[in-house]
C-alpha cells in the first residue's frame, strides 16, 4: 500500500489536524479493525507455549507498519501499547519494544510544538510508559534511551519523572530519580556521589544503517531519517521510516534529493556541567540548560548541548528557537502548579521512606501499591531491594529537600509540617546504622545536609 504513497511529510504525520488528508492518500481498507486484533493479540502472547517470541516480534513489526495508517485518536495510544507489552512478552523482545517506542512511535504522537501537545493520549500516558519500562526493562541503558526520547519531544519531562517517583514502584522510584539527578545535575551537592551515579547511566548505542547493501563499513550509526516509504520498503525487514547512516545519506540525497531526509539526535554522552559552546564569552560558565532541537545540537556533533544561561538566551532570544525543546535547572516547588507540587512533595516523601526498614504489615502494604500501578498480580512473587540500598536511594529525598525546598511566605503551612514529618521520621529510621560505606554516607549526610535543612525550616 505504501508504494503508492512514496513518502508522508514529518509534520503531516505528526499533526492531528491533518489526520483527514493523511488518511485518504490510501486505499480504504479496515486498519482500524487490524489495530484492535493487534491489541488483543498482546494479551495473549503470555498464553502461548511455543512461539511466544516469534509472535511477539511479528506484532511490534505490524504496529510500527500501521502508524502512517491511522488516526492520532488510535496512532497516540500505541506507546502505552508497547510499553505494556514489556510486562507480556518474553525479555528478549525488550531490545525491539524500546526500539519501536524510540524509533516509530514516539516521535510521530508527541508534538511539543502544538496545542495539542498538553491533552492527547499519548502525552498524558508518559508516566505510565516511564514506569513500565523502568519497571521491566531490565537493561539500565533501555531507561536513559527512553528518556532521552521523551525529553527531545516533550517540555516539562520533570513533572512526569516526579510522578513516577512519588507514584510509582519501588523498582521504577531507583531508576527514575538517578536519571533525575544525572541529567539536572545541579540538584546534587555531592559531587562524588553525583558522578558514581551518573556512569550507571551513560551506555545506549544509536541504531546502526538500515539500509540494504549499506556504503559505510565501520561508522554506519544512523544520523538520518528517511521518510520515503520505498526505500525502507526495500530493506524487506524494517518498517517504515528508515534510519540511515551518513554514507548513504549521501547516496540518497545524490539519487533523490533532501527533502525527505531529517537528521536525528545521537545519545547524550555525558551531562557537561559547564557550557559546551565553544564560543562561550559568559563569565559564569556553568551549564544550567540542555537544549535537544535538530538546530542546536548541530553544533555539539547532533548530540544535545548544554548552555550556560548566557549562550542560551543569545541562540534562542525573540522568536528564534522558540521551538526548541529545552530543559532548564528545576523550580522551587513553590513556585510551581499545585499538580506538579503534589509530585514533589509526593517524591520526597517516597524516597525519605525507603529508609524505613519493613515490618510485617508491609509486604501488603507494597502490595497495594503496585496493584493499583498495573503492574503486579496477586500471585506474583515480591522481590525488595536490600535495606542498605534502599537507605542510600533515601538520600535522594534529603538532597530533594535540601536543594529546592526552602521554606518561603508563600509555602503552605500543611505541606511543610507534612516534609518536617517525614524528615523527622527519617531521622528516626536511620538512628541505629552499621559501620560500613551506607552507613557512613547517611551519618555524613546528616550533619552536612539535614542540620541545615531542620534550622533553615525552623
């Protein structure tokens, strides 16, 4: 069907009001009745015996080949899809579940750009698919690509991080604040500790060429996107778009020309904490925001680019750049909507309590929690992380607390008497800690962070 269509514009296929012109280019066939067998099917890949993988892949390979087809109401609730099916497949299938959420979904249903972005499905899902994936993708790198992929497409990923950590399971609460502090690293005042963390996260690979025959021999990492649908019909296995290297690039610019080709962002390789404009004349050179528009990365080798605050009002004053997606140091969370406060408070408060060592009605408690997540069955086997883990994950909340939380006149009275409490409780769980590393990081956070945190709110 696609060869008959060469090619859909980026813009056209991610823009909602032109849903109508898009659809009529093919023939009138029932994909709407094919998406809702797809749907079904996922549900019942945990039911097959033999072949479970086999079917598994040919349904990701189905959903990626029906997004051209369909309408943003059906098209912006296939990321939910596939990060749910990280809960049903088999885990050699997760490699292909966040290649088509990072690669074929994502990018056509959040448009940052637009009205729409703040009310479709697929926006308001977004920490969902955080917590499934952080919850069951096994992989630490499957977590920083996911997220690298929202925060190139979508403003105030903050919001949608807290709510993990607030909301979410213990397994999803690690990954979601370590990715939180590595990437605005200015929350830390830890320097060592914020540098441990940060290489846990600092390993996904870009997709190499897809093409057929490919030019390129040793650097084929994929920099381009390919929007003529008979090119990658030709590849045989990959749906559509392609991602192709710089080589054949080239060769398709040489035989078709430019128009249908869009570069693509490269992993962030690390988080720089001092401006990576390399014509930088700002006095203060401190890094406070990372900017993932196609036009800016251009100047950092199509990686995002950290800017001190200078260089960043100098490449994105008056309308230029308005349309660039950029991330900013976090708010005080006083100064933030209620909603996202809510988050806040929420966040530090799960965090301080992961010190909390578990008694006999906890188990049941955690239970609860994940049950009203969506990710956990009665009969599904618990599994906590150690106490020691869970006490240095609490230091996140302390630094939370430290960091952004000073009390103001404009605080309300019941949320800070909520922060003192759990403070005070966490206090009271650490009082008795062994010797070790754990114990001597939480002692030492405790005379450095947490005085000055009590006499400031007092």
């Amino acid at each position: 069907v696609l060869r008959d269509v060469p090619s859909i514009p980026l813009e056209v296929l991610q823009s909602p009001d032109k849903d109508h012109s898009r659809t009529t280019l093919f023939p009138s066939l029932d994909y709407k009745g094919l998406y809702h067998v797809i749907v079904q099917l996922v549900d019942c890949v945990p039911l097959v015996q033999f072949g479970a993988h086999a079917l598994g892949s040919n349904i990701l390979q189905t959903l990626a080949c029906l997004v051209p087809f369909l309408e943003h109401e059906y098209m912006d609730t296939l990321p939910y899809i596939a990060a749910s099916s990280l809960a049903l497949f088999p885990t050699s299938l997760q490699d292909g579940i966040l290649e088509l959420l990072c690669y074929h979904l994502l990018p056509f249903t959040i448009i940052a750009s637009s009205d729409y972005d703040s009310q479709n499905y697929a926006n308001m899902s977004i920490p969902a698919v955080i917590m499934m994936v952080f919850q069951y993708a096994e992989n630490p790198a499957h977590h920083a690509h996911l997220l690298e992929c929202i925060m190139s497409l979508k403003r105030n990923i903050i919001k949608d991080l807290l709510c993990v950590i607030g909301h979410g399971t213990a397994d999803a609460r690690r990954p979601a604040v370590e990715l939180l502090f590595h990437y605005w690293p200015s929350l830390n005042p830890m320097i060592q500790e914020r540098r441990s963390t940060s290489i846990r996260h600092a390993g996904w690979k870009p997709l190499v060429c897809q093409r057929e025959n490919c030019v390129s021999t040793v650097n084929n990492e994929a920099v381009k996107l390919c929007m003529d649908h008979s090119l990658s019909i030709g590849t045989g296995e990959h749906p559509p778009p392609l991602y192709v290297c710089q080589s054949c690039a080239d060769q398709i610019h040489r035989e078709n020309g430019t128009e249908n080709l869009v570069n693509v962002l490269l992993p962030l390789q690390q988080v720089a904490l001092v401006c990576e404009n390399k014509n930088c004349q700002s006095i203060n050179k401190k890094a406070t925001v990372t900017c993932f528009s196609i036009e800016c990365s251009s100047y950092n080798g199509n990686r995002p680019i950290r800017y001190c605050i200078q260089c960043y009002n100098l490449r994105h004053k008056g309308k230029q750049g308005s349309d660039h997606v950029v991330h900013g140091e976090v708010p005080n969370p006083w100064t933030m909507d209620p909603e996202t406060q809510s988050y806040m408070v929420e966040a530090i408060v799960s965090l301080l309590q992961e010190a909390r060592p578990f008694c006999e009605n906890d188990t049941q408690v955690t239970i609860d929690r994940y049950n009203r997540a969506g990710v956990l069955e009665k009969d599904d086997s618990m599994e906590f992380l150690a106490l020691e883990e869970r006490q240095l994950l609490s230091r996140y909340g302390i630094w939370l607390l430290k960091g952004l939380c000073t009390p103001t006149d404009d605080t309300p009275v019941e949320t800070l008497g909520r922060l003192l409490s759990v403070l005070f409780q966490w206090f009271h769980y650490t009082a008795c800690l062994p010797d070790d590393h754990s114990g001597n990081a939480l002692e030492r956070l405790k005379t450095e962070v947490c005085k000055p945190v009590v006499v400031n709110k007092n």
